[in-house]
C-alpha cells in the first residue's frame, strides 16, 4: 500500500488546529531550548577554557600561563584582585543566565511548510566590576555585557 501526502492540506490543517499547534510548538521548543543550551555552554566552556580567565582564576599564585605579562607576576596580582576574590564568576553567571527562548513564537505556513520562530532573547545584565586598587581614580565602575538578539527557524 503507498501513502500519498498532501503537504499543502496537512499544513493547513496544522495551522487551523490548535491543539495540533499546541503539541508542534512545545515539540519544536524542545528542540529550540536544547540547540540555545548546547551553544550556550560552549560558550562558557570557551571562556572557562581561555588563559586568561584559567589565569585570573588560578589566584594571586598563578604563573603568567596568558603570556600577557611576558611571563613575569599574573594577571590576577597585576590587575589588584584581592586574595579570595573570585573576579570571573560574575561573567559566567552573566553568560549562564542571560540568555532565554521566549515563549511566544510565531508560527506561519510558508507555501507548502510550517514555518515557527522562536525569538532568542538576550537579556542585558549590568553588574557591579570586581574592586581594583590600580584604579583609584574610578569611584564605582560597571561591567555590562550585551549578547546579540538571534533567531533560530526550524521548519516542520
């Protein structure tokens, strides 16, 4: 026996079905909230995995593994962190946690396919910068980091 799909039909009828649009968009969030976390945590990993943040991290002990300073001090000590601060963790926190699928995606039918687009919105964090003695003359500064707003497009 062989089956013949009407793509235009089963399109249309998806779209008029609010259920079946129900069960489609939470399947295709699925899919959408795993690619963001993946690519997100790469990105952390890549920024855990830098030698200047293994450096700042590593304490006022560390050795110039960045090769910034020409091998002489770190850049933990050079830059004035205090002993016990952990200086990175705010922009790992601001990486972890900024970005988010919304929930409100628009879905069209785009000749014979389903088109849904879930914005990827990037919320932009101000936070207070680790305190720096070689910097005197700053009475407060502020780290601000902004993630581009992107779209990911899946087509059922």
């Amino acid at each position: 026996m062989r089956l013949k799909l009407n793509k235009s039909n089963l399109s249309q009828s998806i779209s008029n079905n609010p259920r079946i649009k129900k069960i489609i968009k939470e399947q295709v969030k699925n899919l959408v909230v795993e690619y963001v976390e993946k690519n997100k945590q790469e990105m952390v990993n890549e920024f855990e995995s830098h030698p200047v943040t293994k450096e700042i991290d590593n304490g006022p002990e560390a050795s110039n593994i960045s090769n910034t300073l020409g091998g002489q001090g770190n850049l933990f000590s050079y830059i004035g962190f205090q002993d016990g601060s952990n200086p990175t963790e705010i922009i790992k926190e601001i990486l972890n946690n900024s970005v988010k699928v919304e929930d409100k995606p628009t879905i069209t039918s785009v000749g014979k396919d389903l088109k849904i687009v879930f914005p990827i919105s990037s919320t932009p964090k101000t936070a207070p910068a680790p305190r720096v003695p070689r910097a005197p003359t700053v009475k407060t500064a502020t780290m601000r980091l902004r993630i581009s707003r992107t779209f990911f497009m899946a087509q059922v």
